[in-house]
C-alpha cells in the first residue's frame, strides 16, 4: 500500500525533548557562571591590587609623556677681543653706516661759570695783625671813626684800623663818668716781624697834643702776629693766570660734560671747544696772598653720542672682522678725537675695543637637530659641535628626546 505523502514527513520531537536539551543547556550555563563567580571569590585578595598595580602604571606611563622635559646646559668659553678702528661722526646722519663706518652725533651747547686758583709769587713784607681794646673816657655821644684811623703802641710801632670804628658814648653813674669799650681790628702800618710785639697799650696819634689824647686809648691783651715775609699778587701771576686758565679748567669740563651726559651718552675723549670772558680775580695786584682765585664765564661746546650706537657699531665689526655673528660679555669702549670741525659737524675718531665675546648660539637650530634623538645621539651631536653640554631628561626611565620643541629647554652658560 502506497503512503501518501502525509504519512512521509518528518518525525518531529517530542515536547519533553525539547524541554530536557533546553534545560541541559541552562544547567550548564549556570554552571559556568557560578564556576566563574568562585574563581574570583577565592582570588579577590590577589587580584585587586594586581589590578590597582597595573591601573598605576598603566597612568603612570602615559603621563610621563604629558610631564616629560629635557634640560640641556651648554657651557661655552669666551675669546678676548681687541682692535683699534678709524670711525667718523656726523652730525648730519640719523642712522648707522656700517660700510662707511659713519655713527650719528649731536652737539651739546652751554654755559657756566668756573674758577681756579693760582700761586701768588711776588715777595714782600707782611704786616702783624692783631685787636685792641679802645676806651671811650671822654664823651657820651656816641662816635664813628674812618678806616685807616692810627694808634701808636707804646714801643712807638704804629698800627691803623682796618675799618670804620663805631664808638659808643661813655655812661655816667653816680655822677661820674664809666668809660665805653669797643675792640677794634688793627694792622701794622709797614710790614716786618718788628711788628710782632706782645700786648700793649695804645694812644690815638691823630689827638696828640690835644685834650682827647689822653680821653681816648688802647690796650691789647694779646700779641701782634703775622709781620714777617711773605707772598704778594704780581701782576705777571695775573697774566700767568690767564694763560693757564683754559688747561686747569678742562678737567672740571670733561667732568661736567659726563654728570651732563648721563650713562646713556657717549663722549668722545676731547672732543669739545670752550672760550672764557669776564674774567675777575680774588685779589688785587700787589696784595698780600698765598694764592688767589680767579674766575670767568665759560661757554663750552660738545660732541656726544648715543650709547646704543656705538654699542652697535662695535658689534658690527667685531662681525666683519671676524666673520660670524658674535656676543658681547664684558666690552669696553674708548673713543678719542682726531679731528674735529663744530662747524660742518664732521668729526675723525679713533675707537679702541677691548672685551670678551662669545658665539651667537643658535638655540632652535639645536632643538631641530636633536629632536626625537637618543640621548646619546643628542650628546654625540653637541660633542660634534664642540661644546661641553649636560642633558637631563624627566621622567629618567625615558631615553628619548621630546618631538615637542616647547619641553626642551636649553641654557647657554659662557665660561670667562
């Protein structure tokens, strides 16, 4: 008997299969599940510091990058300079010629009043000087006598007044009459130590023979001193004097033109004009003194120029001269006056140099050179230009050099 095509399909499964094969595979994913739990139940103690430990490290490393920096020091040595070098100044010229060597100037103009002493060297005979007391017993009027007024001691040594004499009037007390006192400054009539004498007593020698002679005196209680030789002013010191007046005074206008000047302006040594008038003298021609001023009104004029400038001039040829780009550490420059006309304002000057300088380090070019580099390719690169230099590199366990320019910082010492 044929079977229809019903009675061929396929057997199919029964409920309960089904149940017991999804209920197997349950069991056995519980069963892993739980299996896994245990495992970490039992290793908990281990694996959470392991866990801690790498999560450190893990931060720690890539931190180093963020934190990273490299410090190099290079130590150069310094070469002494020194040249001499023909320069012109003009005043017509605002900015540097460096092929011309020319620098621009300007003039300082201004007035001012100096005075110098000088030597008196004539000789002659100084007069004794000294004070003396004058006595008024002869009226309550009060008096003025002239300069010059004469008082003879009573060794016969003549002595005059060396200004006008004010003399109170004398006072009357109880009916009797109290003489006044004045002291009164006296020189010797004619000069020689025979004026020195010791204290005396004085008369007015323009009242001998007469009532007052003997109303009026004089006494000292202190010797006469200063008679004797001595200098005098000759008219030759003062002719002398002018001559000379110009070289003392230069010192005291080149100290002038500096506090003039200040720090920032540089003045060329010797390199100004002055004339003097109205000249005048402390002492007259042959008077008594050891030394006597004189003084005038001193009109100066000045080359200066700017600090910066000549700094730049001399940088310039330190380059030409020795073909690279070099530094200043210590410098000194001297200018001096060869030539010099106010009146085109054209000026010749001869620029001594002396100092120390060092190569222009080119810093960048260094940290294209060295990046991404080994520390030892970075130290083989700076022995390769001759240079001593010091790397050191943050975190240390790190053995490259950054790729970023700005964790790369480089400090240039110069040795003397």
């Amino acid at each position: 008997m044929k079977r229809r095509f019903a009675d061929i399909g396929v057997k199919r499964k029964s409920f309960f299969e089904k149940l017991e094969k999804k209920d197997f595979h349950f069991e056995k994913r519980v069963f892993l599940e739980s299996e896994k739990e245990d495992f970490f139940q039992k290793n908990k103690k281990i694996l959470k510091p392991l866990f801690i430990i790498l999560i450190f490290f893990f931060v720690l490393y890539f931190s180093s990058f963020f934190f990273q920096k490299v410090e190099i020091t290079i130590k150069t040595k310094s070469q002494p300079v020194s040249f001499e070098e023909k320069i012109s100044a003009n005043t017509k010229i605002s900015e540097i010629d460096f092929s011309q060597k020319i620098i621009p100037a300007k003039l300082l103009e201004f007035e001012s009043e100096l005075s110098e002493n000088f030597p008196c060297t004539g000789e002659t005979l100084k007069k004794a000087e000294g004070k003396i007391k004058l006595y008024n017993a002869y009226t309550t009027e009060d008096e003025t006598w002239r300069q010059n007024t004469r008082f003879i001691s009573s060794e016969g040594k003549i002595f005059v007044s060396k200004d006008k004499i004010f003399i109170p009037g004398a006072k009357i007390k109880e009916g009797k009459l109290e003489p006044s006192v004045v002291e009164v400054p006296v020189i010797a009539i004619e000069g020689g130590e025979d004026y020195n004498i010791g204290p005396s007593k004085f008369s007015v020698l323009a009242f001998k023979g007469t009532e007052r002679f003997f109303k009026y005196w004089g006494e000292s209680t202190e010797p006469m001193t200063g008679g004797g030789k001595g200098k005098a002013l000759l008219k030759q010191d003062i002719e002398n004097a002018k001559r000379n007046f110009g070289k003392k005074i230069e010192e005291k206008i080149r100290n002038i033109l500096k506090e003039k000047l200040g720090s920032e302006k540089f003045f060329p040594e010797n390199c100004f004009v002055f004339s003097f008038s109205d000249e005048s003298f402390s002492k007259k021609e042959g008077e008594v003194c050891e030394n006597f001023e004189m003084k005038a009104k001193v009109k100066i004029k000045s080359l200066f120029l700017e600090k910066n400038d000549v700094n730049s001039l001399g940088e310039g040829l330190i380059s030409v001269k020795f073909g690279d780009k070099k530094k200043f550490l210590k410098k000194e420059i001297n200018l001096s006056c060869e030539g010099k006309d106010f009146d085109k304002g054209v000026f010749s000057l001869n620029l001594k140099l002396n100092g120390k300088t060092s190569s222009d380090f080119d810093i960048n070019d260094l940290k294209r050179k060295i990046v991404g580099k080994t520390i030892k390719e970075a130290q083989a690169i700076l022995e390769s230009m001759n240079v001593e230099g010091k790397i050191k590199i943050f975190p240390r366990f790190l053995n490259k050099i950054p790729e970023n320019f700005d964790k790369i910082k480089i400090k240039v010492e110069t040795l003397e």
